[in-house]
C-alpha cells in the first residue's frame, strides 16, 4: 500500500469512513460507510502528503451535523464521539 492510501485510510477511518478497493485504474477508492456499507462516494489518491488529514478535519463540522456522510447518522456519531463540544456547536449553526 502507498504511504498516501495508507494516509488516506487513517484520515476516514475516526470519522467512520472505510476505503475500499480501487474502482478505476488503481486511482480511486470507494469510500463507504463503515456502520452500514452505503457508499458515499470515491477519493482519489493524486493527493500532498498531508492534504486529506486536513480536508477531513475541514469537513467534521459538516460531518457532525449530519450533512456529510451516509444517512444512518454514523459519521455525525463518530463526531460527537471525538469532539462532542465540537459537534455540538456545528448542530446548531448548521441546522
């Protein structure tokens, strides 16, 4: 595994996020739901060192109040679990 998949894969994996096998070419990954196995979409890994950690955590508050991630509420719990005051503050601006 490429040192950026593996990045790839510790980023998504706190919020509850798995990456599965590539889908095309060896460049992208599906990215599903680690509660339920709904897909969410694909990541590619032409990424800098450092990028997705930080897209990951630019995303949380969305994550946290449900907005991004599969519908059965385990990212946005998996949030809470992190960083509850956090996630408690992004339910409220964003609802």
């Amino acid at each position: 595994m490429s040192t950026i998949l593996e990045e790839i894969h510790q980023a998504y994996e706190p919020i509850g996020v798995r990456v599965g096998a590539p889908i095309a070419f060896g460049t992208y990954y599906r990215l599903t739901c680690e509660k339920c196995g709904k897909i969410l979409g694909n990541v590619g890994d032409k990424l800098l060192p450092g990028m997705i950690k930080s897209l990951i955590d630019q995303e949380f508050d969305l994550y946290a109040a449900g907005l991004v991630g599969c519908s059965c509420g385990h990212q946005a719990e998996r949030a809470k679990a992190l960083d509850a005051k956090r996630a408690e503050a992004a339910k409220k601006r964003l609802a």
